[in-house]
C-alpha cells in the first residue's frame, strides 16, 4: 500500500489472514474484494471498505436447519475450529435449529494445530453422548485429521450423522483419496452454482490453457469454486475502476494533526482520493459472472441458494438442493420440486436415515430404569424367596410398556427396583429422582409426581393420570327420620301451585256444574264447600257427586291424570328417602380442620407435607402415614384417638384407596392443582419428545382408561354420597306441562260454558 500505491486488492484468501489488511484498507480508503473471506464476524457495516465477494457463513446456518427439521434430528454437536472463522458461525446455527425445535447440545472446539491425540480424546466424549448428529465447521486440513480419526473410532457406523459446511465441501474434489474414503455417507452444504453457457465456455478455455503449459501433466485438475469466485472478483474490480475512470493512482497523505505522538510506519499510510469513488463502482457492480449473478447488497454478494451433496464410494454426488423460498428440493425444474431429497447413502453404507440418537452409547444392551421399591397398586416390588430374583408389576409399570409398544422403534429395558438389598427402600422419591441426574438411571418410571424442584435437573414427560391433591375423609350416614320428611319428595314450589291447583279446580267445578247441577246449588257457602270437597276428594279418587256437564268432565279426567302422576313420583321419592341410606362426608373444608384443630395426614417422603404448611395447617397438626393401606386405620380411629380427621393425597393414590373402600370413607373439598405423575428422563433426553409423543397416544387413546379398569375397578366414586345441604325434593319444571294442560282446559272451559249460557238466554 505504502510503496506500490495499489488502489485495491483482491483477498486474503481466509478470515484469519483477512481482519489487518481490512484494518489497512479502511485506513487508506483502498477496497479490500475477498472472494474466500465467509467469517460472519467480518462485515462491511463495521468496516465499508470490505466487500465480501462470497456468500456469508451464516447464510448455510439455515439449509443445516432445513436438514435437521426434515429427519427429525432434535439435537446435535457442533464441531469447530477455534479461530475467528470457527466460532463466528455458530451463534447463527444456534438460532436457526431453534427455529426448527432442535437444538446444539455441545460445542466442542479444536484448536487448528491440534494433535491426533486431542483430537481422539475429544472424539472419546463425544462418543459417550447418546446424541449422534455432529456438525463440522473447519478449514479442510483440520477437518482431514478429523475424519481420519473419525473413521479409526468407529464413528462411522450407522447410528451416526455427519454434516459439514461450504468451507469443506469445496474443497472435497482436491483432498486426499484416503480422507474422502474415511468420509463415505457425510452429508455436504456448499453455496450452489448454476450451470450455463458462459461457465461452460470458460472451463473449455482453462483446460485447454492448462494442456499448453503443464503438457506432461496426465490430469487436469477441476476449477474449484474459489478460482471461479476470484475470476468473478477480479472481473468486478477491472468493470468499476473502467466505470469510475481511475486508471491512475492519486493519494494524499494523512492529516499532520492525526499523527502525534503515533508516528509508527502504519500510520503514515497515504489515503486514496479515487477510493470512496471505486468503492461505490463495485457495490454498483451487475453483471453475470462464472458463479452466477454478481450483485452487492451492503457490501456482500447476494447469493442465498445452496446444494446438498453426498460423499459416496463413487465420489461426490448431488441429493438435492435448498433456497428460502422453498426450501429443501430434489431438483429445480418442474418435475423435480419435491419437498425432499434424492436418496442418501449414511454413514456404515446404510440407506435408512439415522434417528439422530441411541439409546445406549455405552454399548449396554437394555435402558436401566429405576422404580420405586414399594407394595402398591402403581408399582408392586415382590421377590422370589427362593431364587431371589425381583418381579415389578404395577399401573405405572403397564402404562410405560403401552408406551413403549406406541415407540416407532424398539426400546429394550429393565426395571431396576431402588432397593437397599434387606426388602426396604433406598430413600425418598426425590433421591430415586435424583439418581436419574447422577447417571445411575437412564430414567424412572412409576408414581412419580411432576413438582417444580424435581424439574430443574431431571425432564418429566406429560402426565399419564389424573393431576392435583385432595383429602379423604370419613362418611357418615344420614336416614330419613326427620318429622317432617313427608314435604321433603316435592320441592316447596310444587307443593305452594299443586295446593293452589286444589282451589282452582274447585272454582272451575263449581262454576261449570252451578245452575245445571242440583248437588252444587243452594247457598253460596254450601256450595263453595261441596266443590273445595269434591277437588280435595280427588287426590285419593273419593269424590262421589254427580257431574252433568261433560266440560267439566274433560276438566277432571285431566288433573285426575296429573294427580295420578304427582302421587306416583312422590310415593317413589319418598320410598327412596326413608330405605336408601344417604352418605354425606364428615368434613368438606380444609378451614373446618383448622378451627377444630384437628390432625391432618398425609403419605410419608412426599412434597404433601410443604403443601399443607402453605395452607395454613400447623406442622405440629400433621402426622405422617407410612403407607397407603394405614389410610383406612388412621382414619377409623379420628383425630381424638391417635388417628387423624382426613388424609391428603394425589387423586390416583385416592382412587386407589378408594377403590376398596367407597362405603367408609369419600373424596372431599377443594382439589389443589398438581402436575400428576409422570415418567423420569434426563435433562434434554433425544427420547423425550418420542415418549412423551407416545404418552399423549396412550392416554388419548383409551389405553390408561382400560388400565385403570383393570387395577382400580370400574368405581372410583360414592353413588350414595351426598352433601347436607343436598335438596332431594322434585322440582316443578318437571311437572310444568301438565299444570299448563289442566289450566289452559280449565280456562277453556270456562270460556265455552258462558257462551252456551249467553245462547241459552237469548233462546
């Protein structure tokens, strides 16, 4: 810059060696057009004098995404190098499997010098993981060394998943035969290049160009797309400095003032009077290049569509490609637009697409799942006494088979009770839960409730029962020897209008019968009196008058029909109230307790003992049952006696208990909310979004309702309990329409009798 006074140059060739001349370039005012720079840490925004004539690393972030959405790979291990280049990119593929739901795991960073050593110990870790998805973003000549040890470890297999990004997938067609032959069944994102005319003629040219001065060469090596990228560069370059006119250069020397006390040979760098103006020629520049259409969009080379490749024994083959618009395709034309890819060949030769994870990277053969060692309806540990050998049964147990056949792959495991040995448990729920983290569980399965401190290092799959705390209580039976049981069949309303009824009907009779009839004549008093007989007398069919008129005829037959009716259902009701008995619970609040001061229980080694302080009872109230078969004792012997007034519990424990004991004791009060119980994985398990995904099919599917039937029976509530306040009285809507028949009849019957009198006195 200082003594040859260039007006532009074209690199470096990498980001490591591009960030002082870009320094220098703004500096001087002097382009710097790098046509292999991809770092994303380098920009034209922070520095306007460097024009990226390549598309950015970040922009292939997206088609990796693509890849990971369409096989369903939920997690994955970056691989980089630690430079600039390296770590720059993978905020970018962080963001972008997030967009897709997946998700980088772990980093793991090499050093470009680092030894074959390093290297198979990073490996080595890596191969511990249960994930299998790696992402390799390096220079080619670390990525050599590292497929190489790759291949020595067996990582190679079929279980495996290896992508890599441009920076190696361009450089495949020169590396080594014995590296390429290390990588069969990697999958390759590289920015794509079209095919056409112009590229065509101009490889013909440099084959021939290369024939006349290498004429003892056999081979001639392939146009990488760097030397077509500096072509197009250089290209770009000669077109702006024809466009601006700045064929010659012209430099000033930097203002006198900025150089006090700095007066370093950097610092004396001439600044280009022509640079600003060529600056602007290139961002300008439109043109169709050897790569494409050469366009500048704030200083980088538009350019977003990317092709997919595959490393095969037979080389290097195209699978599909990916743009934004429509993302992953097997081909541009027509025809080809299928929203997948043409078929891959995986690492280990295999055809079928790796899930992306195993479930036992150490090589052991079934899953260790850890159960609690309890004798209860959820999981039931019993032991041979000869052999010794354990058997787990249980609804958990059963439910987590049902899921595991829902599994869209095999899943084989063993149910290792959390035991000390001599028939007890080893600890709480919360020590079983925490063996899962510790490593020494791959998960847990049985009664195992889904809190919030469980979660922060253990992962929970949905909920396979019903979800909350409740207490059981006592009931106490409640017979109908009130005196006045006989109003209780009818609610007041049908007794205050079937009452009034009686008195209408006695006004429709006397009015249709008098002046006709000779039983309803004579004084008003006695007649009022034979016709409030006759419609009292109904209500057990004694009336015995004469009727002469066939409208009130009608009038009877019908409230004679809705007597009929009223009677029965009353006669029915009260059967019922005074033989069947009615259970209602002895306590229906948690307050009623608290006032009281009674004692309050709740399961041992649960998270129900927190629960209850925070609702106000009192830690010296409560006593813990050791067990869900004390329940029935504690309860038997009430607060007074060393027992307690109600026990909480989670609804499934209830219905359980329950199950066996409806005619004693009931569910009552408030349900708080829980999270239910759930199965046990560990944190960011690949297997936790499958088995949860089965675990919504169980339950939706009627599995867990006809696993329920099975351990719990067909009852899990009382028919006969009901609440004091329980209104056993029929209601009057019941009977509405038959008080409508009989007073709109009675009414019109009225209406018809006077016309006929009004006839009857004009004849």
């Amino acid at each position: 810059m200082k003594n040859e006074g260039v007006q532009a140059i074209i690199g470096p060739q990498t980001s490591a060696e591009a960030d002082f001349p870009v320094h220098l370039g703004q500096k001087s005012q002097i382009p710097i057009l790098c046509f292999s720079v991809t770092s994303p840490s380098l920009s034209s925004s922070h520095t306007p004098y460097f024009i990226r004539a390549t598309p950015n690393d970040s922009a292939q972030a997206r088609p990796i995404a693509a890849l990971a959405k369409a096989y369903n790979w939920r997690e994955a291990v970056a691989i980089y190098e630690d430079t600039e280049y390296g770590a720059s990119f993978i905020p970018y593929l962080r963001d972008a499997l997030q967009e897709v739901g997946s998700q980088i795991l772990f980093r793991c960073v090499l050093s470009p010098m680092a030894s074959e050593k390093l290297i198979t110990k990073e490996l080595n870790r890596l191969m511990a993981m249960q994930t299998r998805v790696f992402i390799v973003h390096m220079m080619s000549s670390l990525a050599s060394r590292l497929f190489l040890q790759v291949q020595q470890l067996g990582m190679m297999s079929k279980e495996y998943v290896w992508i890599i990004t441009d920076g190696i997938s361009n450089h495949l067609n020169s590396m080594d035969p014995t590296v390429k032959s290390s990588m069969q069944g990697v999958i390759g994102v590289k920015a794509y290049i079209q095919e056409s005319k112009h590229l065509a003629k101009f490889t013909a040219r440099w084959e021939q160009q290369y024939k006349e001065e290498y004429s003892n060469e056999k081979e001639i090596p392939d146009l990488n797309v760097f030397g077509l990228r500096a072509y197009d560069a250089t290209w770009a370059l000669a077109l702006a400095i024809e466009k601006s006119g700045t064929e010659a250069a012209n430099f000033r020397q930097p203002i006198p003032g900025k150089l006090a006390g700095n007066m370093t040979d950097l610092s004396t760098l001439r600044i280009s009077i022509s640079g600003p103006k060529l600056l602007r020629a290139i961002l300008e520049s439109r043109f169709r290049g050897l790569t494409g259409q050469i366009r500048f969009i704030n200083g980088e080379l538009l350019g977003s569509k990317f092709q997919i490749v595959n490393i095969v024994k037979e080389g290097v083959r195209d699978v599909g490609f990916w743009s934004p618009e429509s993302g992953l395709l097997r081909g541009w034309k027509i025809r080809q637009k299928e929203k997948d890819l043409r078929r891959l060949i995986w690492p280990g030769g295999s055809a079928v697409a790796p899930k992306g994870w195993v479930v036992n990277p150490n090589g052991k053969e079934k899953l260790r799942i850890g159960v609690p060692f309890t004798h209860g309806k959820f999981v039931t540990v019993e032991e041979d006494p000869i052999s010794g050998a354990q058997r787990v049964t249980g609804f958990s147990v059963d439910v987590f088979a049902e899921v595991v056949k829902v599994l869209p792959y095999n899943l084989p495991y063993e149910l290792v009770p959390f035991g000390d040995g001599h028939g007890k448990s080893k600890g709480t729920y919360d020590e079983l839960v925490y063996q899962v983290f510790l490593g020494n569980y791959d998960a847990v399965v049985g009664d195992v409730t889904i809190i919030a401190n469980r979660s922060n290092y253990v992962d929970f799959t949905p909920p396979y029962t019903d979800s909350g705390v409740s207490m059981i209580v006592p009931v106490k039976r409640k017979h109908g020897s009130d005196a006045w049981t006989f109003f209780m069949p009818l609610t007041w309303e049908v007794w205050l209008v079937s009452t009034s009824f009686f008195f209408i009907i006695a006004f429709v009779i006397w009015f249709l019968e008098n002046g006709r009839n000779k039983d309803f004549q004579g004084p008003l008093r006695e007649q009022m009196g034979k016709a409030l007989y006759f419609s009292f007398s109904t209500l057990t069919f004694s009336h015995r008058d004469r009727i002469t008129s066939n409208l009130t005829r009608v009038v009877i037959i019908l409230w004679l029909f809705l007597l009929l009716v009223l009677s029965s259902s009353y006669t029915a009701n009260l059967a019922s109230i005074l033989t069947v008995k009615q259970l209602e619970p002895t306590v229906t609040d948690i307050q009623f307790l608290i006032r009281n001061g009674d004692y309050v229980g709740y399961q041992n080694n649960s998270f129900l003992e927190g629960l209850l302080k925070k609702l106000g009872i009192p830690e010296s109230k409560l006593r813990a049952v050791q067990k869900v078969d004390d329940n029935a004792k504690a309860l038997s012997k009430g607060s007074s006696k060393g027992g307690v007034a109600a026990i909480f519990d989670e609804i499934p424990y209830i219905k359980s208990f329950l199950s066996g004991n409806l005619d004693k004791f009931t569910m009552a009060g408030p349900t708080f909310k829980t999270g239910g119980f759930g199965f046990v994985l560990p944190k960011n398990s690949p297997m936790l979004s499958d088995i949860s995904r089965a675990v919504l099919n169980v339950t939706d599917g009627g599995a867990v309702a006809a696993l329920e039937k099975i351990w719990f029976g067909e009852q899990t509530t009382n028919p006969n309990l009901s609440n004091v306040r329980t209104s056993y009285g029929l209601q009057f809507d019941k009977f509405l329409g038959l008080f409508l028949m009989v007073g709109t009849s009675s009414i019109a019957a009225m209406v018809i009798s006077s016309f006929q009198q009004c006839n009857d006195h004009r004849s």
